[in-house]
C-alpha cells in the first residue's frame, strides 16, 4: 500500500448503450401503421354505408307494412259497411 499526497482521479464511467438503426425496419413499421389506419378506416365507412343500406331497407319494409295495414284497415271498414247497408236495406 503507497503512501499518496494527491488523489488521482478516476477513470469517468457512461451509462451510454448504443441503439441499433435499422432504416428497413422502420420503414416497414411505416408501411404497416398506414395500412391498419386505412384499413380502419375503409372499416368505418363500410359500416357506415352498411348501415345507410339497412336504414333504408329498414324504412322501405315500415313503409310497405304501413301500406298494406292501411289497406287491410279500408276493405275491412268498406266490408263492414257493406255489410251494414246490406243489414238495414234487406232484413
């Protein structure tokens, strides 16, 4: 063990841990981000237009049905008033 007057300094340490570029990699990332977010989106306005299509035969099948009710609902009511007629003016 040496007797010293003086401190030597001591050798400076990094916590430096060097980073790998792989510019294809992340080129391909880039490609793959845009892809699923148009892919999303291409999904967003399918459903949205599934879903105008279904609005509208929806309303189409009301219509029909309110339709053909309106219609059930007349000959019913011109079947009892024949009826009606026929019951005063014939018995």
């Amino acid at each position: 063990m040496a007797l010293t007057f003086f401190k030597t300094p001591k050798n400076k340490q990094y916590n430096y841990k060097p980073v790998y570029y792989d510019a294809r990699k992340e080129a391909l990332e880039k490609l793959e981000n845009t892809a699923y977010s148009e892919a999303k989106e291409e999904k967003k306005e399918y459903e949205k237009a599934l879903r105008e299509r279904i609005n509208m035969r929806w309303k189409r099948t009301q219509q029909k049905k309110a339709k053909s009710g309106a219609r059930n609902r007349l000959l019913i009511i011109l079947g009892a008033l024949f009826l009606l007629t026929y019951l005063l003016f014939y018995l």
